[in-house]
C-alpha cells in the first residue's frame, strides 16, 4: 500500500512534473529527471504513483482543478446555462502550462488508449454529465425538440470548444467568446420555435 505523502512533496513533486511536461513533453520527461526536479528519490515516486501515467494524471486534474462533481447549471435561460457549461476555467495560475501541453496531451491520448480514457472520464466527462442534465431538462420543459440526440448534441457543443483549444490562441477572453457563440447557435438550430432566439 502506498504510503502518504506530505503536503508540501506532493505539491513540489506534481510542479515539478509540471514544469518538465510542459518543457520536454511527456514522453520525454523521465521519472528520473522529475525525481531530481521535485528533490526525491525515485523510489518515493514509485511509492505514490504506479508509474508515469498516474503522475501525469495526477498532473492534469492538479492544474484543471478537478476534485469534485462539478455544480449542477439550471437559471432558466438554457443559452446561458450551457454557455456558463462550456465557459468554466480551471485555475488561471496554471494557464499558460496547460496551454503549452494540451497538443501534446490529446496527441499522447491518441497513442496511449489507457491514459486517453482516463483523461476522458477524468477532465472531460464531469462536464459531459453537466451538459446531459441541462439537455434533458431542456427536453423535459419542452425548450429543445424531443427527438435530438443528446450525444450528437454534446459533440456539437465540445466540439468547438476542443477546436479552439487544439488551434486557437486560446486566451480566456477567446474562450468565453467562442463557448457563448456556442451556445448560442446551438439554441437556435435547436430550441423548440417559443424557446428560439431572434
């Protein structure tokens, strides 16, 4: 059983591995090189995480903020409520790393089907689930038509998203601007005619 790890070395040993992700991409930042950076052994890594991946991992939910079931969205106004969705920030102090590793991420995820579908149920799933709800409630009021698709409708409305992330510069401002564009075509391709946008 692994043994626990002191607040100030965890939180030393994920920057480190941080900082060596974000310069050498993950492939080529060693668990040796990430020991020396965070100032222990090798051995104390391995205690802690099974391996490359689970650090990594533990990376990637350390810098998007992710240690609980995100809140659920209802204000009534379905456009915002899906914007609001797609418009969350994780913690900004970490904007700029995980900027410089999501290209490497998604294309580590490509050949890497274990650690991509962690990642998927880690990082993207929790808004998925959010998106699901607002949908089907939604349908349930009678503001979206009753035969869409709910899992054609969340590619519609991550897509996008993913877009810009991959390709765009994406700074904050950008992202809020693209994640309510979003929403707002969604809307009004799909809202019901008394729910429709003008």
């Amino acid at each position: 059983m692994a043994r626990t790890l002191s607040t100030e070395v965890h939180n030393r040993t994920i920057l480190s591995a941080l900082k060596l992700f974000s310069e050498r991409g993950f492939d080529a930042a060693s668990m040796d090189a990430i020991a020396r950076q965070a100032g222990v052994t090798k051995a104390t890594l391995y205690n802690h995480w099974s391996g490359k991946e689970a650090l990594m991992m533990a990376v990637m939910l350390h810098v998007n903020g992710i240690n609980r079931e995100r809140p659920d969205v209802d204000t009534g106004d379905l456009t915002q409520d899906i914007a609001t969705v797609l418009t969350r920030r994780p913690p900004g102090e970490f904007e700029e790393a995980r900027s410089r590793m999501m290209p490497g991420l998604i294309a580590y995820s490509a050949t890497h089907p274990e650690f991509g579908a962690a990642w998927r149920h880690n990082v993207m799933e929790p808004p998925r689930r959010c998106l699901v709800r607002i949908l089907q409630r939604a349908i349930h009021r009678g503001q979206i038509t009753p035969g869409l698709p709910i899992e054609l409708s969340i590619s519609l409305l991550l897509g996008p998203m993913l877009y810009g992330h991959i390709f765009g510069k994406g700074t904050p401002q950008e992202n809020q601007k693209l994640g309510k564009l979003t929403a707002g075509a969604f809307v009004r391709a799909f809202a019901t005619t008394s729910h429709r946008l003008n």
